[in-house]
C-alpha cells in the first residue's frame, strides 16, 4: 500500500479508522438530510393542518387585562369576546325592529279595513237613496201607497233616525288621523317605535261601528225592497198619487188625529172637573147655608161658633175632594197615555224584559249587569245611573243604557257614542225618551210595565 507521500508502507491510520475525508462527507450528508426533513415537516404542517401556536405570548388586549375583568365573571369562567357581544347587541336590535315594522303594518292595515268599511258603509247609504228615491215617484210607487200596511212599513223605515253619510265620513278621517304618524313610522325603515295600544284600540272600535252602520243600511235597504215585493203581491189597486204625496198626506192625516184626540181629551177632562167643581161648590154652599139657618135659631152663641167650624171643615173636606178627583183624572191621563202606541215605541229599549240592568262600577263607571230575572228596565237604576239628569250628561248616560249591545234580548237606539256627534234629530230623539220617563215613570212602576 502506498502511503500518502507516494512510497510503499504503512498507512497513518490504523486500518479499522476511516479518512478525516470521509467522516467530513458523512457528517455533510447528514446535516443535509436534517435540515431536508426540517423543512420538508414545516411545510407538510402548513398545508395539513392549522400550525402550532409559537410559545411567544400573545399581545395583551386593554379588554383583556386583568384589571377591567369581573372577580365574579372570573370565577365563573373565561369572558365573553366584544365581537360576541356586539353581534349578540346587533341581533337584538334586529328582532326589536322586526317586529316593531309587524306591529307598525298590522296598525296601517286596520287603517285601511276602516277606510274600506266607510267606503262600503257609503255605498250602502248610496244603494238605499237609488232604491227609495225612484219609488216616490214611479208606479211601483203608487202600488206601496195604495196598500196601508206596507205604505206603513215604507214609513216606519224611512222616517228612522239613524247616522248617515256625515258620519260615516268622519270615522274615515278619524281612522286616517290615527294612522298618519304610524305610517310615517312604516315609511322610515329605521324607526323601531311601537303603534300606541290606543290607536289599535281605537281602530277596532270605530271598525265595529261602521260595520253596525253598514249593517243597518243594508237592512232597511232590504226592507224597503221586501215592502214593494209584497205590495205587489198585494190584490189593493195602486194609488194615483205618488207614494211621496201618500206618505206627507199619510203623516199630517196622523199628526192631526193625534192633535185631535188629544184636545178632545183635554175638553172632556176639563168640562168634567168644571162640572164637578161647580156641583161641590154648590153642594158646599148648600151646607153653609144650613149651618147659618141652624146658628140663627139657635139662642146659645157657642153652639153658633161649634156649626162655623163644623162648616169650615167642610169645605176642607170639599177641598180635599177635589184635589182627589184632579189626582184620579190625571192618572186616569197617564194609563192612557201610556197604552199609546206612540209611548210604547219609543219606550221599547226599556219596557221590554230582558236580562240586563244599569249600575255603576265601584270607579264611578256606567255598565250593564245581568241579572238571573227577566223583566223591564229599572226606574230606580235609571235614576242611580243619572240617565233621568235633565243635561246633556244625564241624555248621554241614558243613549249609552238604551243603545248598549250588551243587551240582546231589547230593541236598541242606535246614536252615535259621543254626545258632540249628534244631530239635533237624533238629540230630540233621546229627549223624548227621557221626557217621557220622567213624566210616566212611577205610573209605569205601578203597573208593572218598569220595574222598580
């Protein structure tokens, strides 16, 4: 073996050594191989999956430190991060405005059913003038005047007193003026207010009164038509005047034989008392005259003094005759008055049984209670109630006790619910009723015909 100097001998490392050469290149290859793989993993992890977190720590959050944190939310476990909260904040408000846009669309919806009905509302009020105004004049007309009964029954419906047009018009502008802010509220896509309990309320109200409304037009529109159909029907002729000229005749021919039975009445009464008056006063002065004759004869002048006071109580007596015999013609006055159909028709609501009764609530409040008995209105309740009051508050609570729907068992009058939207038709309406309370209640009580 040649040594490294070119000659023949022994090398310088024992034979089971390997050349610094070859450990250099070993050790090369090996570094080469680490620093490979040391790679080769990082980017394996990179593209693998998410890289382990370094062991730097993180930077400290001013949310984070531990100063601002709460001892108790420490204690119960790690704090909620702020982009959570907002969210969590965000969505609330979301939901908030949801369903304030719901109720701000249910609020302007009921507007518009409002609207609907006052429009139908007018359309029937529309529909019952086409159907009258012709009949006054045309031959179909003529055939309802020439039958009594149905030339009643026209009257009876067209001379009731009932809200029109006016009306129905201005539970439109009110529904409109109720909705106006809650429909600038829809209009602004950020406004998260609430339409009132008030307006929705109020809303459902003035809804129910113009389907009452609609209702009752439509009804006597109806009745109008049945009437005509029957009195076609009917075998009478038709009248040569025109139902127009037979309903003013018919009214006028009514009104005077009111008048006239009524002043016929009042002679008899007043002939009657006349007559009776002077047969006392006669009577009366035929005693006196006795008591003076009877004094003359005799001597004692106490006995004369005892026949003068005999003779002043009995014109006393004569006296209270008298004013008995005025009490018995005037209830007599009332029976009558009271059997007439006039007197009954308006009196209906509250001479009719049923099963509710006026009273006030402990707040002061007017309601209806039912009771288990079945009977007239009570004229003490009415007075408790303040509905005989002779004012416009008195007039008001008793339109409230007479045109009630709780009762559903008496004819109801119907009037408008605030007293400021009556007419002064349907004002005199009310007053009668009240007029004719006060004038016959306790006549009515006694015969059974109001409860007490």
């Amino acid at each position: 073996m040649l040594n490294p100097f070119g000659g023949r001998g022994h090398s310088a490392l024992p034979p089971n050594r390997k050349s610094m050469a070859d450990v250099l290149n070993t050790i090369g290859v090996l570094g080469i191989v680490l620093v490979g793989g040391y790679y080769l993993l990082t980017f394996l992890g990179k593209v693998g999956g998410p890289a382990k977190p370094t062991a730097s720590p993180s930077a400290v959050e001013p949310w984070d430190a531990p100063g601002s944190r709460d001892a108790g939310a420490a204690k119960a476990g790690p704090t909620t991060s702020p982009d959570v909260r907002l969210a969590s904040d965000r969505g609330v408000e979301q939901q908030a405005l949801a369903f304030a846009k719901t109720r701000q669309a249910l609020a302007v919806a009921r507007a518009d059913d409002v609207a609907r009905l006052a429009d139908e509302c007018l359309s029937e009020i529309a529909a019952f003038d086409a159907t009258v105004q012709p009949l006054l004049g045309n031959d179909d007309g003529k055939k309802v005047a020439g039958d009594p009964v149905q030339l009643a029954r026209f009257r009876a419906v067209v001379e009731k007193d009932r809200a029109g047009k006016g009306v129905a018009e201005r539970l439109r502008t009110a529904a409109t003026e109720l909705a106006a802010p809650v429909r600038a509220s829809q209009a602004n896509a950020k406004d998260a207010s609430n339409p009132s309990d008030l307006v929705t309320t109020e809303l459902d109200r003035l809804a129910t009164q113009l389907a009452g409304l609609k209702r009752l037009w439509e009804q006597d529109r109806r009745t109008v038509e049945a009437v005509v159909t029957d009195a076609k029907r009917s075998k009478r002729p038709a009248a040569t005047n025109s139902l127009d000229a037979a309903v003013r005749a018919d009214a006028e021919a009514e009104a005077l034989d009111l008048a006239t039975a009524t002043e016929k009445e009042r002679a008899k009464v007043r002939a009657e008392m006349k007559e009776k008056q002077v047969r006392e006063a006669g009577e009366l002065e035929r005693k006196i005259e006795e008591a003076k004759l009877e004094k003359l004869r005799s001597t004692k002048l106490a006995e004369a003094g005892r026949i003068q006071t005999d003779a002043e109580i009995t014109t006393e007596k004569g006296k209270d005759a008298v004013a008995a015999e005025k009490a018995k013609l005037e209830r007599e006055r009332l029976l009558k008055k009271i059997q007439t159909p006039e007197v009954k028709q308006t009196l209906a609501p509250l001479l009719t049984p049923g099963y509710h009764q006026p009273f006030r609530y402990k707040a002061g409040a007017l309601g209806l209670e039912r009771t288990a008995k079945k009977q007239p209105v009570s004229l003490s309740r009415l007075q408790e109630a303040g509905a005989l009051e002779q004012t416009i508050k008195g007039l008001g609570e008793l339109a409230d006790i007479t045109g009630s729907k709780d009762d559903d068992v008496r004819p109801r009058l119907k009037l408008p619910d605030y007293t400021s939207w009556w007419s002064t038709a349907q004002q005199e309406k009310i007053q009668k009723v009240q007029d004719l309370l006060i004038e016959l209640g306790p006549t009515l009580v006694e015969e059974g015909l109001l409860a007490k």
